[in-house]
C-alpha cells in the first residue's frame, strides 16, 4: 500500500514566500520518505515506527522530521546517564541549600563513584562547600579562594563564595 505526497516547499524571507523547490515521494511499505535536505537536493531517509504505525523522530540534532505527527526519539543510556548526574547534582544543591555538610559528602561519594571524570569540575566544589560549613577556618577560606580565583567555569562556583567568602549574615541578623 503506497501513499503518494507531492508538495512545493517554501520558506519566508521577509514578509515573502519564496519557493526553494518541490518533493514527490512515494511511501512504500518500508516507510521510506522523501526529503529536502537543502535547496534542490532530495535525499532519502528510512524512519522507524511504532507500534501503533506513528513515525518515531530520528536522533540527533537537526534530524529532518517528516511532516505527519511523530513519537519522539527513544531515550537512551546516554539519557539515563545524564537524568542520573542531574539527580545527583540536585540532591548537592539541595544539601547546600540546607547547609547540610554530611549529606554534601555523603551524596559527593556516591557522585564521584558514578561520574569519576567530573567534566564540570563540581567535586571539589561541592568538597570545599562541605569544609567551609564543618570548619570555617582561614585554611577552608583560602581554598576557597583559590578555586574561586581557579575555576571559573565551575558551576559550584557561586555556592564557594556565598558559603565559604562571602560575609557572615548570622552576626547582623542576632543585633536586630
């Protein structure tokens, strides 16, 4: 059973539509699809479907998609990857959040054990943080200096100097 589709594609420059060519596709019973990847070239693509017949979007960015509804693309190991490193993250700030130094080391374990190549240098961040509210001390302090001076695409760097440089509240909040 085939389905035939023929259309002019267009696109807007300006307050115009100016034609940049036309497809013809015949859909055979592999799902098969007809597409125009640029100005005047027509290229091919297979697409996967589900079980119930609806096309799946293909990976990757700028994967041209057909014109119908489409599933979108499975999730993937590399997915569950990244939701897993953002839990974890998120349960590091929320532990900041609560100044909660045993549960930053205790989460920071489990961290470093998952993700050992801390891409986005947060571990020792997170580590300087925990120091910083056990043992506020001028040696906590000028580590905490040097990361901040040092790291500067660390995401964990504005929780460095909010809990371990930045001037204590708790002294103006007691004289009020």
């Amino acid at each position: 059973m085939g389905l035939s589709l023929a259309a002019t594609l267009l696109y807007l420059e300006g307050s115009q539509r100016v034609a940049i060519g036309s497809i013809e596709s015949q859909g055979g019973e592999f799902g098969e699809s007809t597409q125009l990847a640029s100005a005047g070239r027509v290229t091919r693509q297979r697409h996967e479907y589900g079980a119930d017949g609806q096309a799946v979007m293909p990976g990757g960015q700028g994967a041209p998609g057909l014109s119908e509804p489409m599933h979108p693309h499975p999730i993937t190991a590399t997915h569950e990857r990244i939701f897993r490193e953002n839990n974890l993250v998120g349960a590091l700030n929320a532990a900041v959040d609560f100044a909660d130094a045993s549960r930053i080391r205790q989460t920071l374990q489990v961290y470093r054990a998952e993700y050992p190549e801390d891409t986005y240098v947060l571990q020792e961040g997170y580590e300087i943080i925990a120091a910083c509210l056990d043992d506020p001390s001028a040696a906590t302090r000028a580590r905490a200096e040097a990361f901040w001076n040092t790291q500067i695409r660390s995401q964990t760097r504005r929780y460095v100097r909010r809990y371990c440089l930045a001037p204590k509240r708790a002294a103006s909040t007691e004289s009020e």
